[in-house]
C-alpha cells in the first residue's frame, strides 16, 4: 500500500522557510486536507511530495521507501503519483479523450488498453458525450472533471490535488466537493488535496492539517479541528468563532474583562493570560433577566434559516451569537447570554 511520511520537510527560498520542519503521516487510503492561508507553504509541501522540487532538509517516504531527501529525489515520472496544479493546464489542441489518453501513452502502453482505460474513465467522469471536444470548448466545471479523469486513469499510487476547485462558481464548487469525496471512496488513492476553503476540507477530508508559515499547526478528523482547535489560529481559520481575551482565575476560569467564563476544555497559556473560543450558534440568547451574562442587542440580522445578532455585553465585551430564526430580538433589546462551559475552549496562541 501506499503510506505517505513526511518527516521534518523543509524548503527555503533564500532565507525564508517556505515548509519548515513539518511533519504529516497520510495512512494508505485515507484523504487529507491541507488546509491554510494563502503563502503558507502548501503548493510547496505538494511540489515536494510529486518530486519537482528538493527538499533541503527532512524527508518524504511512500511504503516505507525514501523517495526524496536533501541527498537526492526520485524524479516525478518514476513516482507513480499523478499531480493536479492549481491552474488545471489541460492540452488546448488535444480532444478531451486525447488529453485523458495522454498520461497512459506515455507510459507506450498497448492501444487497445489505452482505448478501454479512456473510455471506462470518461463513462466514470460522466465525460463521454465531451470526448470529440477541445478544452476551451467545455466550461470550467467539465474542464475539471477531464483533470480530474487525467490524472485518475493512469491509476496513481498517490493523488495530489492543488486547489483543484478554485475555478468554479460556487454551486459547481459544492456539487465537486461530493464528486471528490465520491471517487476517493471508490478509488481510495492516498490523497493529499489542498485547500484554503474550510468547507470543502470538511467534506472531503479523513484528515485536516491545518498549516500556518511552513509548518502543520493542528493535525484531526473534520470534527476534531473544528470541535477542539488548540490555538487561537486554528480555531478561527475554521469556521467562525467568538475569541475573548483575559486571565485565568481558576483551574478551569477565565475572566475577560469581568466576564467569568468557565472552560471545560483547552490548553491554557503558560504566562497566566487566557484566550477563551465559543462558536456563535453555541451561545443561547434568552430575557433579560435570563442567561449569565447580560447585554445589549447592538445588530439584528435575518439570514432566513437563522438569525445573526452582535450582542455587546454590558462587561464589556461584544459576542457573535447565531440563533434560530424563532429567537427574535430587535436592536436595542436588553438581552441575557448563556455560555455554556463545555462550549467554552481554551486556547493557546
Ligand atoms: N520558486 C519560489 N521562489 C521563491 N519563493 C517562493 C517560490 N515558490 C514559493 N515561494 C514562497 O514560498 C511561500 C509559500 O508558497 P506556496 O506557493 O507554497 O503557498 P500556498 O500555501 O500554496 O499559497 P496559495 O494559497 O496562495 O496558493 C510563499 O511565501 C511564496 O512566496
Ligand atoms: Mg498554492
């Protein structure tokens, strides 16, 4: 099978550390996101594993075999893998049935194979009545799905995936997402896909790794990072969050600027300060003369299946909180907000 270890990678240009000493284990089989903001290093870690790019330092091994480190890097065509860019770059002057051939011709195999393995692989993609046609005459969705079946029928060991959405409008998007997730669980390749859309890891992914400068910051499943993020970053890069800031007053307390919050989770700073994170749709918004913590609505916002209000505290503070569209309070309205511990999470930065 076909694990993918990367231990201690690392790439500068010039002095700066583009992946810096990272360290990701992706199980034979499994999908896993890397998710970060823009300049964090992702193409990079993906240039690394298809071998276009030397590591200067830590390695990269497939089934226990070292395939690239500072020393030396099997080329990309001898790894088995098969790459998606960030720009999809299909041929413009081949059909898309030429352009889905391509991979397996290199690779001299005998024509009738090649004529089924393309022609199964554009029934899979959903392709077939496309096949005559040149790139510029399919829209951007259908361009994707022929990446996609190029990069598929030569039958990789191990599946990288840049951004491979990044051109759709947002309907096509979502309707991709599940394709990807729908192929991965027939085809299983090992797969790194990456990301800078929170959603689309979530639907895709067996594992997100969330990267910030060069470097993994939290490694889960979808509902670990998103549930029990450790850092402040994390915890805002995925999803929205209400991020307040304080001291620890107790084992399990913070105060935020006379708000006392309890947290039935996290990680604490060692310096004795507190970064509190809860989710809006976690906060319950009631009476005034209910809830621990009272305020003003300041912005009442319909969202239809929800309703979105800014509540500043009368401690000082001002929280997001998402409601049913039953909870109905107008701007203005004294309002009391309950916090409740076990959706309180402590962070370090
Ligand atoms: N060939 C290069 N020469 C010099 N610097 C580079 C080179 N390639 C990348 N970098 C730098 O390395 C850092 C990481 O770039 P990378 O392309 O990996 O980011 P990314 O996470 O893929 O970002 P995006 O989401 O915008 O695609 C950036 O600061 C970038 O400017
Ligand atoms: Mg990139």
């Amino acid at each position: 099978m076909s694990k993918l270890v990367l231990s201690g990678l690392t790439k500068r240009y010039g002095s700066h550390a583009a992946v810096d000493t990272l360290d990701l284990t992706v199980e034979s089989g499994h999908l896993v996101s890397l998710l970060g903001p823009s300049g964090c290093g992702k193409t990079t870690t993906l240039r690394l594993v298809s071998g276009f790019a030397v590591p200067d330092g830590g390695s990269i091994s497939v089934a226990g075999q070292v395939v690239s480190s500072a020393r030396g890097v099997v080329p990309p065509e001898k790894r088995e893998m098969s790459m998606i860019f960030q720009s999809y770059a299909l041929w413009p002057h081949l059909t898309v049935a030429e352009n889905v051939a391509y991979g397996l011709k290199l690779r001299k195999l005998p024509r009738a194979d090649i004529e089924r393995r393309v022609q199964a692989m554009l029934d899979t993609m959903q392709l077939r009545r496309f096949e005559a046609r040149y790139p510029a005459e399919l829209s951007g969705g259908q361009q994707q799905r022929v990446g996609l079946a190029r990069a598929l029928v030569v039958e990789p060991k191990i599946l990288l995936l840049d951004e491979p959405l990044s051109n759709l409008d947002a309907s096509l998007r979502e309707e991709m997402r599940h394709e990807i997730r729908r192929l991965h669980d027939r085809f299983h390749y090992t797969t790194i896909y990456v990301t800078h859309d929170q959603a689309e890891a979530m639907t895709t992914s067996d594992l997100i790794a969330v990267m910030r400068d060069g470097k993994i910051e939290q490694a889960g499943a979808p509902d670990d990072i998103y549930e029990r993020p450790e850092t402040e970053f994390v915890a805002r890069f995925i999803g929205s969050t209400n991020i307040l800031r304080g001291r620890r007053v107790g084992e399990h307390e913070a105060d935020c600027d006379g708000l006392r919050l309890v947290c039935e989770s996290g990680h604490w700073p060692e310096d004795g300060s507190a970064v509190v994170s809860i989710r809006p749709h976690r906060i319950t918004l009631s009476g005034a003369a209910d809830g621990s913590a009272p305020g003003t609505v300041e912005r009442a916002i319909y969202l239809g299946a929800q309703r979105h209000y800014i509540v500043a505290l009368d401690a000082g503070p001002k929280l997001q909180v998402l409601a049913s569209s039953d909870v109905l309070a107008h701007e203005g309205e004294r309002v009391g907000l309950t916090l409740p511990p076990a959706h309180c999470r402590a962070l370090i930065r």
